[in-house]
C-alpha cells in the first residue's frame, strides 16, 4: 500500500469535515490571526510585526508555489491521474472510477507552502507558538492528501520551501528588530 493510499483511506464522517475544514482558505488564515493575537498577548506589542511579516511571507511563498513551481514542474494533481481513490470535489467526497480533468498543477501543494512560510515566521518569534503553528501546517498538509488533490511529496516539498521562506523572513524580522532595540 503507498503511503498516499494509507492517508486517502476514509476515517469516517467527523474527519471528513475535520479535514476538509484544515483545507478551507478562510480557516487557515482565522488560525494565524488567531495566533499573532495570542503572540501579542504573550510577548507584548513589540510583537504586532510579526503577523505583518509572516503576511509578506505567504504572499512570496504564494507567488513562487503558483506561478513559478507548479508551472515549471508541471505535475498533475492524483485525481487527474489516478483512478479508484477517494476525492472531495464539488462540496462532497466520491470514488472516482476514471482520472478527471484538473485546471491547475500539484506540485508543491500551496497550501502546504504557505502554512509553512507562516509557521517559519512565527517559529522565530516564537517557538513555543511555533510548534503550534507547526502541527497546524502538518495537518493542512495531511488534508491535502486525504481530501484526494496532492500526492505527499507535493506537500513535503511545500513544506520545505515555505518553510524555508518563513525562516528567512523571521530571521530578517530578528535582525531588524535588534537593530532597534536601545
């Protein structure tokens, strides 16, 4: 069994919705408002920069995962190549006996991109956070899967880049941030 048979394998109804709620835009990004909140409770308003950052952070990830990785890579999505799995598409999860048609690439997975430039950020702020922003980015990433629109490299590969992206934008936040301190 491929490991993306095992994570496309259903688990039932409630983790259905759980994963198919990881992958809705609108969630991801009420959990990282939500999580610059609770850094500037935790740290103080020296801190507001953060979420700015990681923001500038994403749309770069966003910009290289969509219009330059997954063109210039050119892999499709599992559903567009294989048959017999488990995809939610159109507001419902079915079998698809036949590949279908996919508008856009797989490879890397954006969301998986993202969450982890975010995560990147917020690690260097504060690592704490950072962990939780990391088991966050891993189940999104997981969801990706399960709901049938990537294989798990595409979101290894997501994760390594935003990731990397994410660090960088965080140690840049540092610098500057010591630069103006008293």
């Amino acid at each position: 069994m491929s490991l993306f048979t095992l994570l496309n394998t259903p688990r039932g109804a409630l983790w259905d919705r759980f994963m198919v709620l990881l992958s809705w835009p609108d969630f991801i990004v009420a959990f990282f408002v939500f999580l610059g909140l609770v850094l500037v409770v935790r740290k103080g308003r020296g801190m507001m920069g953060v979420p700015l950052v990681a923001l500038v952070m994403v749309i770069l990830a966003d910009a290289l995962c969509a219009r330059v990785l997954k063109p210039y890579f050119a892999r499709p999505r599992p559903y567009a190549v294989l048959s017999g799995i488990r995809v939610y598409k159109g507001g419902g999860f079915r079998r698809i006996e036949h590949p279908l048609r996919a508008r856009h690439y797989g490879f890397p997975s954006c969301h998986a991109t993202n969450t982890a430039a975010a995560t990147g950020v917020f690690w260097m702020a504060d690592p704490v956070l950072g962990i939780v922003a990391a088991g966050f980015s891993f189940m999104v990433g997981l969801s990706r899967v399960y709901l049938g629109h990537h294989f798990p490299e595409d979101v290894l590969f997501g994760w390594i880049i935003g990731g990397s992206i994410g660090l960088a934008g965080g140690f840049l936040w540092r610098k500057w941030k010591k630069t103006r301190e008293p």
